[in-house]
C-alpha cells in the first residue's frame, strides 16, 4: 500500500472513532451541554485533533448524523439485495428499520437535538435521505399493486401512511425507553399494514 493510500486509511480511521464517540456524548448530553474537550478525553487525544477533522463542533455534529443516514441506508441496502419479490423486499425493509433502531436507538436522541439546533441543515440532511427512500418503497407497492399482490390504491397515499406508522412507532418506543419492544411492534406493522393491503 503506498503512503498517501495510508495516510487516507487511518485518516478515515480516525474519523469514524471520533464520530463514534461524539454520537454517544452528543445523544447523552445535546449539542450545547457537549464539550469537544470530552469527546478528545474520551479518545485520549488533544482538543486540536478533533478539530483537525472537524472545523468546528457544528460540523462534527453534522458528520454524526451524516453517518446515522449512510449508515441506515447502506444496511438496508445489503439486507434487501437480492430479494426480487417486491412484498418480501418491503418486509425486509421495515425489518431492517427496526433492527437499526433497536440497536442505535441514541442515534434518535441526535435526531432530535439536530432538528432543534440546526433546522436548515436538518431539514435538508433529513429530507434528502427520506426522499430517497419514499420513492423506493412507493416504487415496491406501486410494483406489488401492478402484479397484483396488494389491492388496488394510490401507491403515494399507501407509503405516506406506511412512513407515518413507522415514524410514529419509532418515537412512541424512543419516548418510553423500551427497545425491546420494537421487533415485536414491527411484526405487528406487518401483520397488520402489509398482509391487509394483500390480496
């Protein structure tokens, strides 16, 4: 490996141990309460490191939840691959949705403090990422509803809901601390949002 491909490996290394860290400090204490100089102690570095990956704590905050959504995207993408029946592939998405969360339910904590701290980037960064997949899951009832496996409805008007349930179970859980309860909730999403829509 040559030095410059080195150099970019432990740069991006380093990148994600501190985003890891900082998500934990970020999700338990909210963005103003949060001090670099922590997120630096707990990495055992100097407070120049972080900012030297990270101009200011705004854009670490930013990179934090940049890294919540490729890291989401990207999980759902592996779990679905391969999967060209277009009711199991929605299954396996909203599995995955809830796995994720079950296992990263701090991440919702950021989401929150991201969205009060910094609405114009959070709107953007939020919309982005839920626009890309709003049109893949239309696109799969608007598929299942063409090779009719699913009744007959606006496929717009069935992912709105279907977002809108899933969003709200999400912060339900998130709310009453229970993780544990988001498997079952999402079985239960299924039974009753997906299997009724069949035909």
């Amino acid at each position: 490996m040559k030095r410059s491909e080195r150099i970019k490996v432990i740069k991006e290394q380093r990148q994600r141990e501190i985003i890891k860290v900082a998500s934990n400090v970020f999700a338990q204490n909210g963005y103003h309460l949060t001090d670099v100089e922590v997120i630096a102690d707990k990495l055992g570095v100097g407070k120049g490191t972080i900012y030297r990956y990270f101009p200011s704590k705004e854009k670490l905050f930013t990179a934090v939840m940049e890294q919540m959504m490729h890291q989401l995207a990207d999980e759902i993408s592996a779990n679905a691959e391969g999967i060209t029946n277009p009711i199991e592939r929605l299954k396996t998405i909203i599995r995955s949705h809830m796995d994720f969360f079950s296992r990263n339910l701090n991440l919702l904590e950021i989401f929150v403090h991201y969205r009060s701290e910094y609405k114009h980037h959070s709107k953007f960064l939020y919309l982005k990422y839920y626009s890309r997949g709003f049109k893949k899951v239309e696109l799969l009832i608007q598929k299942c509803i063409e090779q009719k496996l699913m009744k007959d409805m606006p496929p717009r008007a069935v992912t709105n809901l279907l977002i809108d349930v899933f969003y709200g179970i999400l912060f339900t859980t998130f709310l009453g601390g229970n993780r544990q309860t988001f498997k079952e909730k999402g079985r239960y999403l299924e039974e009753v949002f997906i299997n009724n829509l069949l035909l």
